[in-house]
C-alpha cells in the first residue's frame, strides 16, 4: 500500500521555496506531509499531497523539475519504542531504508512514519508480520 510523493526540486536561494508553496496555495492544494532536504544549490522538497496529479500538473505548469517516488506510510502510537520496533522488522528482514521522516497525528495518540525503502513489497510484508500496519491512502489522508 504505497503512497506516491512528489519530490520537487527547489533552488537554494531565498524566496524559491515560497514560490513553489504559493503555487500549491493558488490552486488550493493540500500538504498532508512534507520534508526539505538541501545542498549548497539545491533543495528537494518532498511532499505527500491531498490530490497527487493536480500539485505535479500545477507544480510542473509553473515550471518546476518533478518526479514520483511510492512510500510507505507506517501507523504508530506515540509512545517511546514504536519507531524501533518498525526499524527492527525492517533490520530483520534486510530491507534498507533510504530516508524517512515523521509527523504525528490528532488521532489515537497516533504518528505517522514516512520511509523510502529498498524494497515496498519486502518491507510491508516484514511489517505486517511483526503486527505493524502500513497506512492506506484513505486512512493517511483522513
């Protein structure tokens, strides 16, 4: 159950960010989840949003570089341990993790882990059997 992010190049200079995020404002676009990653010129925003084809079709209108990249969003408690079990599951099953990055929610004490992982179907099927369940695209977007 992967979840597609935009990852949108920025560059790195003031003011650029901004504009990439008032586009998404002027088309009433929704971030469910975002990161900003940078180096000297650039940046990659990665983000998740509420309608993935309208925020690429308006980012690439405005001239942005884009790409696609699937996830997977993993449902936690809030609690102290629940990110290391899910790195346990995934160390077992020698799924390697790119990056990640997290966020919590209103819900249940819940938060949200998003990783880019080596392998989707290894890594959901590792989480599964450790009772760890992997957010659909309806229960992440609600």
């Amino acid at each position: 159950m992967s979840l597609e992010q935009i990852s949108v190049f920025v560059e790195n200079k003031t003011g650029k960010l901004n504009e990439v995020i008032k586009v998404l404002a002027a088309n009433k676009l929704d971030i469910r989840a975002m990161t900003l990653a940078d180096t000297a010129e650039f940046g990659i925003l990665r983000l998740i949003a509420d309608d993935t084809i309208a925020t690429v079709d308006a980012l690439r209108a405005a001239g942005c570089v884009v790409s696609l990249t699937q996830v997977l969003a993993v449902e936690l408690k809030d609690r102290p341990g629940s990110l290391a079990k899910v790195l346990d599951a995934l160390a077992r099953a020698e799924v390697g993790i790119e990056y990640m990055y997290a966020f919590t929610s209103p819900k249940d004490d819940g938060a949200y882990v998003v990783m880019r992982v080596q392998d989707n179907d290894a890594a959901e099927k590792a989480l599964n059997e450790a009772g760890i369940r992997v957010a659909s695209k309806e229960q992440f977007y609600s």
